[in-house]
C-alpha cells in the first residue's frame, strides 16, 4: 500500500492578506519613486518617455556632488562624536557609582524625543552670531571663538544632538551582557576604566558597530539641522538638495527629484545591509549573554565620580538644556541682544499669533489628532504585523522584512512618495487633503519602529493561557483578545506613548503631504523657516516640546521605558 505524502499546510487567506496589504504600503511608495525617476517629465504629463535623463543629470550636478560629500562627512563626524561619547555615558550610567545616574539617565533620553529641527533653532538661539551664550562670551572674552554656520559645526552638532541613540543600544546591550566577567576583573585589581576598555569594550562591540553604521546612515538622512544651519550659508546636504531641487532648476522637476530620491534609498539601504552583515558576524564572537540575576556592585569612580558627573551634565547644557531653553526664551521675547532690557521686551503675543491664525491653531490640535487617533491606529496595524511575524512561519520571515524595509527611506522621500501615489491613483486622489495622508505616511515611516516594539513583547508573552481558550473551544481571535492581549497591556501601552511622541515630533514627512487644513507642527515649522517668522516659529516648536515633554513625564510615572529605537 502507498502512502500519500502528508499536503502541505494552506497558507490562512488572513495572513496573505496581511501580508499583501503591507508589501502594497511599503513597496509601492518605493515603486512610485523608480517609475518617475524612468521619467523625462512629471508622470501625468502628456509627453514622456522613459530614458535615464535624471540620472545622469543628478550625476554631473556639482551641486549634487556637493551635497553628498557634505552628507558623508557630517555622518563621519556623528560617528566620530557621538559613538565614544554614548558609549563612554552609557558606561558610567549603568556600571559606575555616578551621582545622580537615574536623573541623568532620564535627560539622556529627551533629546530623542524633540525635533532636530527644534534643536537647531535652539542652538542659532542660544550659540548663533547674536545669541545668548554668544552674547555673554563676547562680554568676556571681546569676541565669539565659535560660528555655528560651517560644516564641521554642523557635524559637531549632529554628532552632540544623536550621543542618546548610541547610549540608548549601548547601554541595553551592557545590561546584558554577563556581570561575572566585569567582576573577575575588578576582583584582580582592575581599575574601572580598565574594566570598561578590557571588559565591557569587547562585549558590546557589536552595539557600537551597529550605533557607528547608524549615525552614518542618520548622516545621509539628516535634514532638520542642514536645513535651519547650513541653508543660508548654501551648504546643502543631500536632503536639503533634494527640498531645494525645483529652486536650483527653475523647473518643475518632478523626474530629478525622484532620481535622488532614488539614490538616497539605495545609499540607505545599502548601509542597513552593511550594519546587518558586521554585526551578524561579530555578535557570536564578541557578546557573552548569561549570568541572568547576577548583578555586581557598581565601580567605584572615588574622586573622580563629581568630575565625570560635572562632564555629563556639560554635555546636557551645552546639546540638551540650552538649545530647548533658548526656542522658549524666543518664543518669549520681541528682541534681544546686548544692552536689551528684557522686562521691556518680554511678551505672550507670539502663543495669542498661534492661536488666533487658522493655520497655526490648525497645526496644534492636527498634531494631536494624528498623534492620538493616528497612532492608536497604527500601533493596531502593527500589532497584527507582529503577530504575523510570530505565528506566521514563512510568511512571517517575508512580513519581517517587509516591515524594516521603511527604516532606509528617509522621511522627507516617504512623504514626497505618498504625494505622487494619491496624485497617481486617482481614486485615493481626494484623501490627499485630509488628515489621513499623514496618518498612512507616518505609519508606514514608524512601521520598523512600532513593530520591533510589539514583537518584543509578544516574546515576553507566553501562549499557554491561549492555548488552553483553545482547547477549551474558543476560536483563535477570541483565545488572543481573552487570553493574550490581556497580558500585553503594558507592552501596548508603551508602545502607544512612544508612537504618540514620534507623531508628535515628526516633521520630514509631512512636507510635501501638508495642506491647507492638514497642517502639523513640524512640517508647519519647516515652511515658516524659509519666511523668517523666528517668533512664531519658537512659539510653535515651544508648545511642540512642552506636548512631548508632558507626555514623557507622564509616560516615565507610569514606568514606560524608551526601548526598541
């Protein structure tokens, strides 16, 4: 007698449909950007071809050229900076007896969570030509011994503005590594800072390889900064390049725009690929995961603890505390500047500007609208991501890479994606003017992000209280939403504060989708920046910090950790 083979198991029309549904979110933004950059004109036009045009033009601009080397060394210098910089602080937080190591740890975190462009007017507010700091250093010494209009400043500050995304995976990753090994060495005599080049150095090596990779990859993706910084000065990256790119031309340059944005996404993607494969190859030579539950005592730093914390806390004034100080301060002030008496210039006039123009009020409560409806929206979306990626087998594999395939698009080319799809797809043509543009866009730029946090904790989950619902005859959507959601509700909290804060902060892209009557903060900041209305834009980005900083508070009361960036 001949036994069938056993058929292979049909895939649930749910998870095809999950799964076709998020290739058709992340792939066709993508496929918008080749199809038009294959263009010789705008792809409504009448009269095109396909031909490589753009391409070679974006090749032989030297303005383009430019740009990129500009971006290649601003990312060298975030790497140079903020790599031994996050390291060195996440050292000292997690491993030494640093005074005040919890409040330090939680000012660390902040700067993730507000816009690179809010810093950047913050930091030509407090260190540009005419700011505070400035003024008070030319008092003393009779002249400014900086300018923050160059390159290497910009680099300098991008690299101080980014030193938390480093701390953040280097200090997780010393979390875990095994404490055992750390107290050998101490128990032969080693000094703390031997203990950290002998010991931990060696361990977490592969979060510093994947932290260096990230700021070089941040580097290309940069526009905030360049944008308020290097603008005036004509210094473009290759973001700013692509945003000025119709001005450069005279033209509507609709093929151009897709050629570079079509470069930046494969500049991205291949440095995501780089950042996989040198850490898939040092991460089981150099990371020793074990002794769970045994903690050592913290390194003595004896008389140098107040030095290092004073250090810290330098380096939270100068990249944190000051830039965010001097956008309140403006949003403040009429004018200031040497021998202004800032009782006659003090004023609310610029909050009552917001409130009163239609745009500007637009902009506050849109932000939390998206932020709020947006974001719980989404962080369903994903959740059903993360369980596909969980349950799902093969399909899973396919959905995971799916769902990192936003994290090399920059937000700027996502949001000018989106634009060309809903002016594409004439069907979707009138959801371009509403609030849900943003909503799609955003969730599908936060997609990497919001899915790692979910996937994380579903692992912490386990099925066993799902699986007896099943054997006790519920279905499967029933056995989840009684049985497993339950005990995920601190898990999806989190998640929901930290989308909630992304959306808020988000500005790149919204851009191109903004509209009148779907305006947002950050974008809203972005086109005000080329009109010169500083005052209103510090009141603007003031109440954009004062919304995410309220919502970390309360987020941090209720113990949500930053996790999965």
């Amino acid at each position: 007698m001949v036994r069938k083979a056993p058929l292979a198991p049909s895939v649930p029309w749910p998870l095809a449909l999950l799964t076709g549904a998020v290739g058709l979110l992340v792939l066709a933004p993508i496929g918008i950007l080749v199809y038009q950059s294959l263009l010789t004109a705008p792809f409504f036009a009448p009269a095109k071809r396909f031909a490589l045009e753009a391409y070679r033009y974006v090749l032989h601009d030297p303005y383009f050229l430019e740009a990129l080397k500009n971006s290649f060394l601003i990312g060298l210098g975030m790497v140079l900076i903020a790599v031994p910089l996050g390291s060195l602080f996440a050292f000292l937080v997690t491993k030494t007896d640093l005074p005040f190591a919890r409040l330090f740890e939680l000012l660390l975190l902040a700067p993730i969570f507000i816009s690179a462009i809010i810093l950047g007017i913050g930091f030509i507010v407090a260190f540009g030509p005419s700011g505070v700091v400035s003024g008070w250093v030319e008092s003393l010494l009779g002249h400014v011994p900086w300018t923050i209009y160059t390159l290497p400043a910009i680099a300098v500050i991008a690299g101080l503005t980014h030193v938390p995304y480093v701390y953040l995976y280097v200090a997780s990753t010393i979390q875990n590594v095994d404490a055992s090994l750390e107290e050998a060495a101490r128990v032969a005599g080693a000094r703390p800072y031997q203990v950290a080049l002998s010991v931990t150095l060696p361990l977490v090596r592969p979060a510093l390889v994947y932290s260096g990779a990230l700021m070089l990859l941040l580097g290309f993706e940069l526009f905030g900064l360049p944008l308020v910084l290097g603008d005036a000065k004509g210094i473009m990256v290759v973001t700013t390049y692509l945003y000025r790119l119709t001005a450069i031309t005279g033209t509507s340059a609709y093929h151009l725009m897709a050629a570079v944005s079509v470069l930046i996404v494969l500049i991205a993607f291949t440095l995501v690929l780089l950042q996989r494969y040198l850490v898939g190859r040092m991460e089981g030579r150099y990371v020793a995961i074990g002794a769970r539950g045994y903690r050592t005592e913290r390194l003595p730093l004896g008389r140098l603890r107040y030095v290092w914390a004073f250090a810290l806390a330098l380096y939270l004034l100068v990249a944190v505390v000051l830039p965010v100080l001097g956008v309140v301060f403006r949003s403040l002030v009429t004018s200031w500047g040497p021998g202004v008496d800032l009782r006659e210039v003090f004023t609310v006039g610029h909050y009552a500007d917001v409130f009163k123009l239609p745009n500007l009020s637009r902009a506050v409560t849109n932000t939390l609208w998206v932020a709020a409806l947006g974001g719980l929206l989404a962080l369903a979306f994903y959740l059903l991501i993360a369980l596909g990626i969980q349950r799902g087998r093969g399909f899973g594999r396919v959905l995971d890479y799916l769902a990192g395939l936003p994290r090399a698009v920059p937000g700027l080319i996502m949001g000018l994606a989106f634009l060309w799809i809903f002016l594409f797809f004439k069907p979707i043509a009138p959801w371009r003017n509403t609030l849900f543009a943003l909503v799609l866009a955003y969730t599908v730029v936060w997609m990497p992000y919001g899915v790692r946090l979910l996937t994380a904790a579903l692992l912490q989950v386990g099925r066993e209280v799902e699986e007896a619902a099943r054997i006790a005859g519920a279905s499967p959507v029933r056995a989840f939403l009684h049985g497993t959601l339950p005990l995920l509700k601190g898990g999806v909290l989190t998640a929901w504060f930290l989308l909630f804060i992304q959306f808020v902060r988000e500005y790149s892209t919204g851009v191109y989708l903004m509209t009148a009557g779907t305006e947002v903060l950050g974008a809203q900041i972005v086109a005000l920046w080329g009109t010169g209305a500083v005052d209103v834009i510090a009141a603007l980005a003031t109440l954009q910090v004062l919304i995410v900083s309220g919502v970390f508070v309360l987020a941090n009361r209720l113990g949500v950790r930053p996790q999965g960036l």
